[in-house]
C-alpha cells in the first residue's frame, strides 16, 4: 500500500534498526542536532516522527476512511510487536554512505540516529528477541555497539522460467545507545564511524537541509561519482542536466490548509543550471498539454497541479514548489484503493 509504504512501512524499518541497547548512562548528546552526530555521508533525510504520525498521517487519510482504518491497523500491530516505545521516537535522521564496487552498482551503507521518549532498556529487550542469532559485542570508545542478524524482506529476481517475488534475508545490523534516549543503527562501519566522532556531514548538505516548525521530511544529497550505475542516463538533454548536478534537496511540509513539496538542484555552473531549468519548464507545458484537454475530471485537475508548480532558476540553482491544498489531497487519496486481500 502506497501510504502506508510512505509512513508505517518506512517507520517500521527505521524503528526496528532503532531496536536497540541499554547500558551504562554515557556523557549526553541531547543538546547536539541529530545531523551534527551523522558521520560524512553522500546522502541526509531527516524525519519529525511526531509530527508525521500525528499531523501530515492524518491529514493524507482524512479523504480515504477505508485507507485509514488499514493504516492504523498496521500501527497497531506494529506497535504491538515492536514494544510500547516504537511509535515514540521525535526524530530520526539518516546518513547514507556510498562505497565504490568496481564493475557494480555502489554499496549503499547507511546509519540511522534516533532520539525520542524511549525506554533504552526496554528497546533492547525487543531487538534483542528481533535478533535471529545471539547478537555479538564490541566495544568502542567506551561504547558497547550490538552486532544483530536482523531479517529483513528481499525481492527476489525473475528465473529464466519463473516470476519475480519475494523472500527474507538475514542482514547484519549494529546497535548502541549514544545516550539514555538516542540510538544509532545501520552498516556496521557506519555506526562505529558515528561513535568515533572521525568525520562529520558536509556544511553545505546540511546547509541545504531544511527544518523548520512545518516539515515533516527533508533531504539533502550529493550527486556521487556513478549515479549512472543506480540511475540509467542517457547522453542527451536529460542525461547531461542530470550528470551536471552537483547537489538536490527538497523538503515536504505540512501547512494549516494542506501540504506544500519544495526541491532545489544545483548544478556545476549556470550554463547548466539554465538548461535544467528549461527542462522542468517543457515537461510542464506537455504535461499540462497532454492533460489539460482531457474530458476528464481528474486529470484536468492533475493538469492543474502540474501547472501551479513554480519553477525558478539563479545561479547554479534550480528550485521547485507546489502547494497541494487539503482538497485536493483529500481528492487525491479517495482515489487510493486497497489491494484485494
């Protein structure tokens, strides 16, 4: 399900990494930003728990009762398998490294920080029974980091013969409590990295990573050397807007009538910059176009989306925003339905 991919999904996989340990009180990192704790990292998302949970969640499934009614379901049993404190976590950052594999797509090794009104010990009561296997220790910088054997779900290729579906895998995940309510998780090198405090997240992505009282998600992220081996890119316009790009960031906000979506691309010179913004312009008249002479409702109303998103161009930077109202929100989530059970 779409939404409940876009919140209880994703905080499922972002608390169960949080699962995480008790141990001796530690010096605190409270008064540190959860940003300024990520070690170096190509990529940064920030998420206000709370606010998603209990603002933006419900305001994307006002329109949708049946949707609702399914998504909180799903929190409720997760809430019921992942202890009292799953749900309880205010904020949650994560910092993606990319490791070069010569011949392959970049590994990607990311570490989750998360702090909220969460009972450490009670957290690493239930990753500890998460765990598949006795979950090792090593201790560094003072800190004991968890080692777990953590499932998780997989999609499994096509066979030559067959269908593409699903399976589990058991993925090494590390733990510790940087505090008596942060916790860090993810790659394991990743959450060592974090304790040892040896580098730090680029100004200029944190710079461009929005927070304020209103946003519910930001993210900031380099474009790394190989986004053609993630990204397929073609040498035409498109491509070489895209392989000029050297940051993006957006944000998704929840305002008093509805929720507004901002981007921003900055590209290695103006040049460059121009074009991209020229692109965007041209995928906005043909989508309007296209849309815009339909007999109906719906896209004549996507017609007019696409038409109120702003595009601006200075300097290196192209930056987006469109503000969704919470009627069409609602109109656009009553049109979400639930897979046959």
């Amino acid at each position: 399900m779409k939404v409940r991919m876009m919140f209880a999904a994703v905080l499922s996989a972002i608390v169960f990494s949080f699962s995480a340990v008790a141990q001796t009180a530690e010096p605190s990192v409270t008064s540190e930003s959860l940003v300024d704790l990520l070690p170096a990292s190509s990529a940064v998302v920030s998420i206000d728990v709370q606010k998603g949970l209990n603002d933006a969640l419900p305001k994307l499934l006002g329109g949708n009762p049946q949707l609702k009614a399914e998504v909180d379901k799903g929190l409720a049993m997760f809430s019921t398998k992942a202890g009292a404190d799953a749900l309880k976590f205010s904020d949650v950052v994560v910092g993606v490294g990319v490791q070069e594999v010569p011949g392959a797509a970049p590994k990607i090794l990311p570490v989750f920080i998360g702090r909220g009104d969460v009972n450490a010990a009670q957290v690493v009561a239930t990753a500890m029974a998460a765990s598949k296997t006795p979950c090792a220790e090593q201790v560094v910088s003072g800190k004991t980091v968890y080692i777990c054997q953590m499932e998780v779900s997989v999609k499994i290729p096509a066979k030559t013969a067959g269908a593409a579906g699903s399976g589990k895998v058991l993925k090494e995940t590390a733990f510790v409590a940087l505090d008596a309510n942060t916790i860090a998780s993810g790659a394991v090198s990743r959450v060592i990295e974090t304790i040892e405090r040896r580098s730090s997240v680029n100004p200029t992505l944190k710079g461009l990573l929005k927070r304020s009282p209103t946003t519910v998600a930001a993210f900031s992220m380099e474009n790394v050397n190989g986004l053609e081996k993630i990204i397929p890119l073609e040498n035409d316009d498109v491509g070489n807007a895209l392989k000029s790009l050297r940051f993006m960031a957006g944000s998704a906000d929840s305002v008093a009538d509805g929720f507004v979506f901002n981007g921003l691309f900055r590209s290695a010179d103006p040049a460059s910059s121009k074009q991209l913004g020229s692109l965007f312009s041209g995928l906005q008249a043909i989508g309007k176009a296209f849309l815009g002479n339909s007999n109906r409702a719906d896209q004549k109303m996507y017609a007019r989306l696409i038409n109120s998103v702003k595009i601006t161009q200075a300097g290196n930077d192209v930056s987006l925003s469109i503000a969704l109202p919470q009627a069409d929100v609602n109109t656009l989530m009553a049109g979400v339905k639930l897979p046959p059970k």
